[in-house]
C-alpha cells in the first residue's frame, strides 16, 4: 500500500477555487426608457463593439433581442457613412 498525505479524499488545492459572483445582467436600453439608438452617435455604439470591430453577443452585453437588432442596425448604418470602422486593429 502506498501512503498519501491526503489520505482522506479530499481534493486540496494551493488556492481556493475562485467563485465568480455573476451579476444580473439586464438590458440598459429597457432600464433607462430608450426607444431609439441614434446610428449618428458612434461613441455610443463603440461600446457594443470589440477592439476589432466586431458586434459583441447578447450575453455579453445583457442586451434584450429587440434591442440587439437595432444596435446591429444602428453599427451596420453608422460603418455604411464612415463614422464607425468595419475593421480595424484596435478599435478602443
């Protein structure tokens, strides 16, 4: 028989597993009231973007499907008239 210091089966780590907290996400455009997103304002909507450009998901973001749509709409109108990148090395 082999001897184990960890003779009891307990699985001891270095450091405690980290347990995440997540956070509700929600959709900020229902919690503030907003009905329209403005394509014309391309710093706002760099903020559902990454640094390359691309779209960020829904559950990234916690935005409702119904806003995520217009938030395409508003990102593909806004790269359309140059105020937004469609592709870019680093964006932010």
């Amino acid at each position: 028989m082999s001897t184990h210091s960890n003779a009891s089966g307990n699985i001891r780590f270095l450091n405690p597993p980290a347990v995440e907290v997540n956070k509700k996400k929600y959709c900020r455009f229902k919690k503030m009231g907003i009905k329209y997103i403005d394509y014309k304002d391309a710093t706002f909507l760099t903020k559902f973007v990454n640094e390359q450009g691309k779209l960020l998901p829904r559950r990234l973001t916690g935005t409702s499907l119904k806003f995520q749509r217009k938030v395409g709409q508003a990102v593909k109108r806004a790269r359309h008239l140059s105020l937004m990148p469609y592709v870019t090395d680093l964006l932010k």
